[in-house]
C-alpha cells in the first residue's frame, strides 16, 4: 500500500484539475489517494464513477483558528453531503469571499482594480492568498510570489486582511459530524515551539483529534520521531501525505515523501474506520 492522504486540486489553491492528481497517482503508484481541497468538496464530484486502480478517500481540509495561529486540519473519509458538515463549508467559503473582496477594495485605492474579475475566472471554488500573489505577479506589481507574500499580503503588507476561520473545536466537530477522521496537518510547520506544539496537539486531541501527519515533504528526521513520539503521547494515528498543489513544485510531487513505517501500529489505516475503504478493489 502507497498512500498519499493530503493533496489539492485548482478547485482550491492547487493548479491542477481532478484528472491530473489521479493520473499523477497511478503513475507514481500510489494506492490511495485523498483528495483534501482547502473548505470545499467540489472536487470530489470529478472523480470518474468507474475508476480503477486506485482507491478514493474522500477528504477536505478545513482552516482553523487556534488562538492567534491558523492551524490545518485534513478530514479524511468525510461524508461530503453530511448537513452538519456543508454550511461550516460554505460559512468558511464566504468568510474567503469577503477577505479578497477588502484586499481588492485596497489593491483598488493604490489604483490597481481587476482582482475579483480574474478571481471570478479560476475554477477555484476556495479562494486563497496564492490567488491573489499569483495576480500580483501577473500584474506586474511583484517580483514573485516571495515578494508578494512580504509586500503586500502578509501581516503589515499594503493589502494585508486577516483571516476569520472557524475555531479547532469547529473544524473538528464538523469533520466527525460527517463520519471523518480529523488529522492535524503537517505540525512541523506551524511557528510553535516544543511546549507549544504539545499544547495544540493536547487541544486537538481534546476537541476529537485522532491522528497527526507524521510524515510530509521536507521533514526532517527529527520531526519524524517527535512526530511519532506525539502521536504515541497523545493516543493519536498517524497519517501523510504530499500536500501537492502544483507540479512545478517537485518536492511536493504526489506520493513523494518519507513513507510511514509500515510495520507501525499506530498508522492511520489501522483506524477502525479504515475497514470501511475499498482495499480489495486495489491490486
């Protein structure tokens, strides 16, 4: 078994449509695949009724508030017409809306309007900051994307709005509403030192957590084994993936990662509900 559990299509911030992830992933052989868009399930509507060769999870990835940081949490095995899952969605979907709608009000006081008209143009259901830096680029109003990110989106930049997510004890409940399994994205990432980053790890787990990526590109050794040590701590499983947007990026490429030891006990296809999955049907 080859499992990539966290990837996006250009229906979030990814660049790509359905088809190109499934065809990535058979090519890489990858076994399973979950499609984890950032607050919307739009994507899962693409995947073909008779796919072969390849077992579907059907996920999302909802944006959390955790005190002052904006923490990920991928749903795995969602059921995405599940009603206490879908207005969270569409709630997270507006509170996007309305965030590039006052950077656009402030890209248009500096005498640059045209963003919401090119965002209107993208396939992409989610809206997010890449978006916009992708547009500023195109623009000719930044050098890359770096620089778009430290001019004008981030905190203190010209066209700076904060995000209004929902709470992790929102996220969380909503993905288990929905028969899902709440997985806290690539951890290592986060700006948390050790202490801190065993205090969101302890409030995940809290609010209904169950598993934690222990395995993402980059990592580093030494996050693997924190990672697993948390997970053992904490009672949690222990999930990966590629978090793929966008080919170019080839470290990121889907299934390209350090694999899960596969002899470990507490990876996240030992979860009871992973029996639920169509595994005999992948050869």
């Amino acid at each position: 078994m080859k499992a990539d559990l966290h990837c996006h299509s250009h229906y979030s911030d990814g660049t790509q449509p359905i088809s190109h992830l499934l065809a990535r992933a058979i090519t890489n052989q990858v076994t399973h695949l979950a499609i984890t868009d950032h607050d919307c399930i739009s994507g899962l509507h693409d995947i073909p009724d008779d796919l072969t060769g390849i077992a579907i999870i059907k996920g999302v990835e909802i944006s959390c508030q955790w005190g002052k940081i904006e923490i990920h949490v991928v749903g795995l095995h969602i059921d995405p017409n599940h009603a206490g899952l879908i207005p969270l969605l569409e709630s997270q979907q507006m509170a996007r809306r309305r965030r590039v709608e006052m950077m656009d009000e402030k890209l248009t006081a500096l005498g640059h309007d045209g963003l919401i008209e090119y965002l209107d143009g993208l396939p992409c259901v989610a809206y997010t900051r890449s978006h916009v830096a992708n547009y500023l680029v195109e623009q000719g109003l930044c050098k890359n994307r770096q620089k778009s990110f430290k001019t004008h989106l981030g905190k203190g930049g010209k066209i700076y709005v904060p995000s209004q997510w929902c709470s992790l004890a929102e996220g969380v409940a909503a993905i288990r509403a929905a028969g899902g399994i709440a997985v806290l994205a690539h951890p290592g990432r986060y700006p948390l030192n050790k202490a801190k980053l065993a205090s969101l790890v302890t409030a995940f787990e809290t609010c209904g957590g169950e598993a934690l990526e222990g395995s993402y590109p980059n990592i580093h050794p030494n996050a693997v084994i924190q990672m697993n040590m948390l997970a053992r701590k904490y009672g949690l499983y222990l999930s990966a993936g590629s978090d793929f947007h966008d080919p170019e990026a080839k470290w990121t490429d889907i299934g390209k990662f350090p694999p899960l030891d596969p002899t470990c006990e507490i990876n996240i296809w030992h979860h009871p509900q992973w029996r639920l999955l169509p595994l005999s049907s992948v050869p």
